[in-house]
C-alpha cells in the first residue's frame, strides 16, 4: 500500500455515533443490515448499509456506539441511499467485527 500525506488522512472524517434503529436488509445483494446512526446535533441521523450479519443481529445493534466515515458521497445500496461508511475489521474468519470509540464518547466526536 502506498504511502500518503498527513494532509490526505485530515481530509476523511471518522466520527462516532450511536445506533438508533437497526433493521434486516433482505433486498442487499448480500447479507446486510439496515442503520440508522446518530451523530449528534450538528450531523444529525445518517442512514447506512452494513454487512455485519455474522456477528450482529439488528436488536443487539441499538444503542451500540460504532465509528463511520461521514464525508464520502451518498451511495445507492439496493432501495437504500447509504449516507455513511460504518467502520470495521475483519476477524480471523473474515467476519467484520464494528469498530467503537472504547469509551463513553459524544456523538458527532471526531476522530482526532
């Protein structure tokens, strides 16, 4: 992977955000749940697309803190304009695993 410029990383906004709804995406070309994510007041609800059903169930996911990319264009997944980039890592399976801020973090914080 090539090497970028402190300025290039400055331009991707990670904030963290909670869960407010999480729903079942049957209409996803593959397994998807549906997100609805607060980022606090000044982004406000962001809708988003995740293929995290392995580890994740839509009721367990409410209330969950998770870390998103807030400033990539809207992107059409299926019937849903996905509006952020939930973060995550694959584990040894391949599995996304959510990336979460760790501690008790407001919503809308970015990632300093």
């Amino acid at each position: 992977m090539s090497e970028i410029e402190f300025s290039d990383f400055l331009k991707v906004d990670i904030r963290c955000g909670t869960v407010m709804k999480a729903e079942p995406f049957p209409e996803a070309r593959k397994p998807a749940i549906k997100l609805w994510v607060d980022f606090g007041p000044e982004l406000g609800a962001k809708k988003s697309s995740a293929q995290i059903t392995d580890l994740y169930t839509p009721d367990e996911l409410v209330g969950r803190k998770v870390m998103a990319v807030v400033n990539f264009p809207p992107r059409q997944i299926g019937p849903l304009v996905s509006e952020v980039l939930v973060l995550g890592f694959p584990d040894d399976a391949g599995r996304i695993v959510l990336a979460d801020p760790g501690q008790s973090t407001p919503d809308g914080s970015r990632l300093a």
